[in-house]
C-alpha cells in the first residue's frame, strides 16, 4: 500500500514538474516580448523627440524671422 501511495506522489510530482517547465517557457517567451516592447517603445519615443525638435527649429526660426521684419 505505501508503495502505491509513493507511485501516486510520484506521478503527481511528474506532473507538477513538468507544468513548472511549461510556466518556465512561458514566463522567458513573455520577457522577451516584454523587451521587444521596451526597445519598440524606445524607438517611438525617440522619433517623437526629433519630431518635436524639429518642430521647436521651425517655430524658432519663424520667430527669428518676425523679429528681423520689424527691424
């Protein structure tokens, strides 16, 4: 009897072990898209950041143009 109680618990711990190895892929694919979605953003925010300077050149070099008009 306590032979089949082991063999029982050793089925289930089987089982456990090899849920916890399919958690373990799951959780390394996540934090490689989790990565990827850190650089992807990171790209966005730089685009941006040229975007708005290239924006703040224009509206500077209006202003620099309006001034020198009324000289």
């Amino acid at each position: 009897m306590l032979a089949q109680q082991l063999e029982a618990l050793s089925v289930r711990l089987e089982a456990l072990e090899s849920r916890l190895a399919d958690f373990d892929r799951v959780i390394s694919g996540l934090e490689g898209a989790a990565l990827t979605t850190a650089r992807s953003l990171q790209e966005i925010s730089s685009h941006w950041d040229s975007v708005y300077e290239a924006m703040r050149r224009i509206e500077d070099a209006d202003v620099g143009q309006f001034e020198s008009g009324q000289e």
